[in-house]
C-alpha cells in the first residue's frame, strides 16, 4: 500500500476534510483493492454531496496489521467500475451507494436495494416506489435457478413472536438449500439523516437505540467521534467504567445467545439457565446506571454515574455468583454428545470465504481470524489493558458459540480486574462545540464485532453527514454463506448462531 495516497489517522481520531486525498475513481479503485490485498478491510464507506452537487466518497480502511484508520476520497460519477467483482466485501456498500445517491456500479452482481428507501439525491416529495433507481432490481426480483425439481420457501418478513422482521428466500432441491437470499430493510428509520445537523439534545439519545442490544457499543462509538472533534480527553476513570459496561453487555448479550442455541435444539437444561442469567448481567448494568441496556450511563467526555465502594462491593458478590452459575450450564453444552452432533460440522463457513467477505466480531474469529478493535485498534483503558483475543478454526455453530463462551471468560477476568481498581479521578470532562470540516472515525468492538461512526463537519461545526456501519451490515451475508449444502431445518440454528441486528442494519 502506497502510504502516500492514503491519509493515515488513528482510531477516534479526527482530521481537516480536506487534507484526505482526492484521487480519480480509476485511480482511487487500484488503491483500495490494493490496501485490502495487503490486508485492509472496509469499515465504511460514505457519500455526500458537495458544491455543485458532486458527490464525494470516503473510504475508510481499517488496515489493522499497521494498527491505523486509512482514509482516500473520490469524487463518484453516475456510473463507475464496481469493485465488487474483484472485492466481494465492498458488495453491500456499492448497494448502498446506488440506492441512496443514484450511482450506478456497472458490473456489480446483483444491484439490489438495501433498505428500500428514496435516494437522498432526489429529496423527501418522491414516494418510495417511483424513487428507486430504475437499475436496481424491485423488491420482488429474487435470484433464480431453472429446474423442474427446485422450489423456493419464502419465510417473513413477519415472524412468530417479538423477532424484527426480514425476509428470507430459501431456493431448495427438497430439503436441500442451494442459496438463501436475505430482503431487509422493513423498518428504516432514517437515523443518519436525522443526526445531520447536529449534535443537539436528541443526538446521543438517538445513537443509544441505533441498535438496542448494543447501546453501549454505539453510544461508545458516537462519544469517542465527538471528542474527538472537540479535542476531549476522557478521564481513566470513566474510561476504565466505559470498558466494564461495554463487557457486561457482551457478556450479557453471548449469554443469551448460548441459551437460545442450547433452545433451538431442545436442550433446556442450559437454555433456561442463560436466559435467566442474561438478565443478571443486564441487572448488574442496572446496578451500575440504573438502566438495564446501559442507557444514559455514557456520554461525551465520560460517564454520568458514579460506582462507590460500597455498589463495587456488591457488584463484585453478584458478578461472581452470576458466573459461577454460568459455568455450570454452559460447560453442560460441551458434555452433551446431542447437542455437539448439532453443533458440529452445521452452518460452516471457511477462512477464505470468511476473508473475502470481510465479516467480523465472532462470525470472524469463529473461522479462525485474528480481529479484535480492542487488541488491533484500542482506544480508551483498551491501550494499557488488553482482552486477549479468543478464535476458533471450524468455522461451524460450535465455533461460533465457543468463541462466545471463551470471549464471556475472558471479558470476565477483565471485568473483575478493573472494577477492584478504579482509578481516581473526575467522571467527565467538558466537551467543546465540534471543531469546523473535520472527519472523525471510531471504531468499538461491540458484541457482535466492530462498530464503526463517521462524522463529517461542515463550516460551522455541525454534523454535515453522519455514517453508522453495524457489525450485522458486514456479517448478513456470512448467514447465506453457512446455509449453502445446509438442510433447511437447519436455519434457526445457523440463524442464531449469527444473531444480527436487523434494525441495526436498517438504520
């Protein structure tokens, strides 16, 4: 990778817009598919129109064997060379550009829409219906093989039960999956475009339900994006109370995760232990900001509640009791020759294709890759204490709910560490007004993976664009992946083993 094409920034970071090189498309494709060649991967990529309406694309590469943000800018014209051919990761991004700002990536695959919305380029007037892009296919347009043997079963988008809805298209020969294709996208929200102009009072309560389940993961992400616009620096001691709540929500979330794998096949034993336990973690959250998913306990410059000897105590005795409990019914899981028969050998999605796809979190390090923000990109207490890195190498539901049982471990030896040596020192530190025509990027490993934010500022400090990429945008297509040569009766399993965000997605 040619450093000087690229500009190089840390993580929560932020540099002048326009010291980002800007280079030709043709020019700025070579350089990309060049960085992720050489081990880069796509965190983001987003679009905004400047004067005279040209629209200029980021890329941010996350180039984490050199442990640095790398950022190269072009200036997109209404039809340019998909890089999706040659970088299958940049497939759902080149999707996204096409259907928000009317561009068109000759030679991608299968240009459908990802959230089925109005472009931006065209403004709010348009129904939904005569906005799309007329190149990209219609909702209905699902992909096909010929045969007389061969038939389709449409699942959703409404579910039993609480479950968000999407879409899934099996196309079979009989039992046998051939292609799951997935449609999202049914609860858009517009978050991104509603944060544009900030950030105001509703800003940060905006960023905390981006994706429920994940509040402090992206509340993180946002509040490292906005210092580092303003130049903050984060007490350790709210930084070391940041770490442990977005721990406890890993632990909280993989928790409920085993116990919804042990339920899909019948093993009750564990499945009813973890929901239970899942609601500890979540308890113990509580006991640290009084609210269960961690809403309101962060915030620009630190955090908003403070842990006294006397909560740390009792902390302590609940954590311990929660895990200890946790061990006994999730060690079950690896005793039971039933549920190993399940586990194994189901769902598997190699290295490679792993690698090609640029999935993330444990979809990643269950097929054997070495990703962690919190090791190759740190921020925060992150720096000086480490989280080593649990993998597995089958690629299969067993790697993907081990990885969670090792990450559950090891996050709880973290969080025992830290929460018996608090450092000393203020909660929060006064946050400035954003500085003017800066970029920031942060980048958090959420539960599910890296969690990415990019802010973009105009003259007068305010949000000018503001990006959002969930793990589950990275990791969709790793479900279809492990699908294929499945039985269909096999979904649920493979289905939970990913658990995605559907409204993280959607946004």
């Amino acid at each position: 990778m040619s450093a000087s094409h690229f500009m190089a920034i840390g993580n929560g970071d932020a540099c002048d817009v326009g010291s980002i090189p800007v280079l030709p498309f043709d020019s700025f494709r070579d350089q990309v598919l060049q960085a992720i060649d050489e081990g880069a991967w796509i965190a983001a990529w987003p679009a905004r129109p400047e004067s005279g309406q040209r629209l200029r694309a980021t890329a941010v590469l996350a180039d984490t064997p050199r442990g640095a943000l790398r950022l190269l800018s072009t200036r997109l014209p209404e039809a340019f060379q998909s890089l999706t051919p040659d970088c299958p990761q940049a497939h759902l991004f080149e999707r996204e550009l096409a259907e928000q700002w009317n561009v068109t990536p000759v030679g991608h695959p299968w240009l459908k829409p990802v959230r089925f919305h109005p472009p931006y380029s065209e403004g709010s007037h348009r129904s939904a219906t005569s906005s799309v892009n007329p190149l990209l296919p219609g909702v209905t347009n699902f992909f096909q093989i010929e045969g007389h043997e061969l038939h389709e079963v449409a699942v959703g988008p409404v579910h039993a039960g609480i479950i968000e809805p999407g879409h899934f298209r099996f196309l079979c020969h009989g039992e046998h999956v051939l292609h799951l294709e997935i449609a999202l996208g049914y609860q858009h929200r517009g978050l991104e475009r509603t944060l544009t102009g900030g950030p105001d009072k509703r800003t940060c309560h905006s960023i905390e339900t981006a994706a429920g389940d994940t509040t402090i993961g992206h509340t993180l992400a946002y509040c490292q994006v906005l210092e580092a616009l303003s130049e903050c620096t984060v007490p350790l001691r709210a930084a070391v109370l940041r770490a442990i709540g977005l721990e406890l929500e890993r632990m909280a979330n993989h928790t409920g995760d085993l116990g919804a794998l042990a339920g899909d096949v019948g093993f009750f034993p564990t499945a009813s232990y973890c929901g239970r336990l899942r609601g500890e973690f979540l308890n113990l959250t509580a006991l640290l900001c009084g609210s269960r998913f961690g809403r309101a306990m962060l915030c620009p410059g630190g955090v908003r509640f403070e842990a006294d000897p006397k909560r740390t105590d009792d902390f302590s005795e609940r954590f311990e009791k929660t895990l200890s409990d946790l061990t006994s019914a999730v060690e079950l899981l690896w005793k039971s020759p039933s549920v190993m028969d399940r586990f194994e050998r189901t769902g598997t999605v190699s290295r490679q294709d792993a690698l090609t796809l640029g999935l993330v979190g444990p979809a990643a390090r269950a097929c054997g890759i070495e990703t962690d923000m919190r090791r190759d990109l740190p921020t925060g207490i992150y720096r000086f204490r480490s989280v080593p890195t649990a993998t597995w190498h089958t690629g299969d539901v067993f790697a993907r709910a081990f990885v969670r049982w090792i990450e559950i471990q090891r996050s709880a030896a973290f969080v025992r560490d830290q929460i018996k040596s608090l450092p000393a020192s203020p909660l929060r530190e006064n946050v400035d007004s954003p500085a003017p025509n800066k970029l920031a990027v942060s980048l958090v490993e959420g539960w599910r993976g890296a969690i990415c934010h990019v802010a973009v500022t105009d003259a007068t400090g305010h949000f000018a664009h503001y990006k959002i990429v969930d793990p589950s945008f990275h990791n969709w297509f790793g479900l279809t992946t492990a699908m294929r040569e499945q039985e269909i009766s096999d979904f649920p399993l493979c289905n939970k083993s990913f658990n995605l965000s559907y409204c993280g997605h959607d946004l």
